[in-house]
C-alpha cells in the first residue's frame, strides 16, 4: 500500500513581489476530503489559504525513492543514467505515468 502524503508549490506576494517556494505538507499545510488546501500554524486552527497565495499546487507521493533514498514527487524530473533522456513524474488521474521532460 502507498504512502499518502504531499508537497505544495506555492506562488505568494510579499510586500508586493511575487515569490515562489516547495513547501513540505507537514509545514503549513492540511488537505481536506475534498482536495482543497487550508493552511494552519503553531498557534493557530486550520483555515481556508488566505489570498496572499496566487497558486498553491499540491503535489503527491509516488511511494518511489531514488538511489539516494530521496522521495520521489509527481513533478519531479528524473533520470535513469547518464545516457538517458530525464522525463518528469505525472499524475493522471488513475496512476503516476512518466513524461519525456522537454526544458522550456
């Protein structure tokens, strides 16, 4: 059986500049049944993600780690060897499928 658990890709504003960051679930970040993000902190109850958050993009566990014991995330980009082409974890909606990764 798979492990469920998740990343979020955050894009947020502060002090009018947009930033980015990868943020781990345990951090901040609660999902609902329903699939919707709400956001809690050390001293405070969950909540619906205020509007500072342009985009929070959840993204899930494979259950895959690499040589490194590193966890595996759908849209991380990965590479077999050297040789090979990387490509990128996708989620379909039935099952994780990989996708040749094309920079740009």
């Amino acid at each position: 059986m798979r492990e469920i658990k998740f990343r979020v890709w955050c894009e947020f504003e502060v002090n009018g500049k947009v930033e980015t960051s990868m943020e781990e679930a345990c951090s901040w970040f609660l999902m609902t049944q329903t699939g919707q993000l709400w956001s809690y902190g050390p001293m405070s109850r969950p909540e619906p993600l205020s509007k500072l958050y342009k985009k929070a993009i959840p993204l899930f566990f494979t259950g895959l780690k690499d040589k490194n014991g590193k966890e595996i995330y759908e849209g991380d980009i990965c590479r077999v060897d050297q040789s090979d082409n990387p490509f990128q974890i996708v989620w379909s909606g039935i099952g994780f499928w990989f996708k040749r990764f094309e920079d740009g």
